[in-house]
C-alpha cells in the first residue's frame, strides 16, 4: 500500500479484469482511498483469476493482425521446435520480447541499432490475416499493466512483438543473427519447453 496515512477499515474493494470484478475485504485508507494488497490479497487474487480463466478463456484471447509473410516465417522457425504449435510460438515470442529484451536497456538498445528495418516493414505493412492468441492469467494482466502505462492497445505491443522478434529470426544481416543466436534462441528455447 503506497499510503503514509494511519486512518484503516476493513472494507469490501472491487478490481476489475477483463470486465469482471474480483471483490475482497481488505485494509483500506480512510483519507486516500489506497488498500492493501498484502499476500492473503494477492493469493485470492490469483485463485479468482484461474477460476475466471477455466470458465471464461474466450476473455483471455487476443484477436491480432499479422502479416502472411510473417505467418510464414513462423513456420520455417516452427521447423526447428517439433510438436509445438504456431499459437504457442507467438505466446513464446511476446514472452521472451516483454521480459527478457524490452526489459533489459542494453539489449533493447543494441536490438534498436541492429533491426532491419526492410524486413521489419514487410512484416507490419504487407496484408494482414486476422489470428487468435491466447495467454495465460499471469502474462495476460502483465500486457494489461503494460497497455494501460503505454495507453498502446494490448493487440498492437504483441504484433509488435512478435513482428520485432520475427524481423531478428528472418534477417540475412550477420549481426542480427549473433544476436538472433547469442539472445533469443537461449530464451526462446526455455519458454517453449515449458510450454
């Protein structure tokens, strides 16, 4: 709780995901208003938005236009991960891009230098087709927070995303594939083995 006032009541709060609310007896600042999202909070929390997702998946996906070309990039990459489908390949590439590259200031700089911008445009300016991606709770309340901070619709940070990571994968520039190598595949590689 970001409050340095003493006044507290245990009051009922309302959080709403994806157009349902979660509600919850918690600590709540009489002056400000802020309340407290201790572990019990953040437990329930997590609880309700599994339940939410069993019961409600279709909330949890994201409708995205992605070029053909990038379509089919996704499956000469899909070659080198057998039994793994072009759905989680996308959820992959946005995983590994908001938190391991977009994360760290270097590698996102390095990558700003680096990225090919001819490609880059033949992925985001050529015809689009319309795809669902699903994610989970966890990485779909992060794209959110994400959405809401950089007021960017939750659809255009993952097709920039992936269409960033796809123009690495895609490029004939020797420095781009060390990076390709050396950066992604590793993560890459993590996060679909889990998957």
């Amino acid at each position: 709780m970001d409050c340095v006032h003493k006044n507290f009541s245990i009051k009922k709060i309302e959080k709403e995901t994806l157009g349902q609310k979660f509600i919850y007896k918690t600590k709540v600042c009489s002056d400000c208003g802020a309340y407290l999202r201790g572990v019990e909070f953040e437990r329930a929390y997590r609880v309700w938005l599994e339940k939410f997702y069993e019961e409600r998946r279709d909330k949890f996906q994201v409708q995205c236009n992605l070029s053909g070309n990038l379509l089919l990039c996704l499956d000469k990459l899909l070659e080198d991960y057998p039994g793994i489908n072009q759905t989680s390949l996308m959820r992959a590439l946005v995983a590994v891009y908001l938190g391991y590259i977009d994360t760290n200031t270097v590698l996102a700089q390095e990558l700003s230098f680096l990225i090919d911008e001819a490609v880059f445009a033949s992925f985001s300016k050529s015809p689009k087709k319309r795809v669902n991606i699903q994610f989970k709770p966890k990485m779909m309340i992060e794209m959110l927070a994400i959405a809401e901070f950089t007021s960017e619709k939750v659809s255009k940070i993952i097709e920039s995303s992936i269409e960033t990571m796809m123009s690495l994968f895609a490029s004939k520039d020797q420095k781009l594939k060390n990076f390709w190598e050396n950066n992604i595949k590793k993560q890459l590689d993590i996060v679909l083995k889990a998957a």
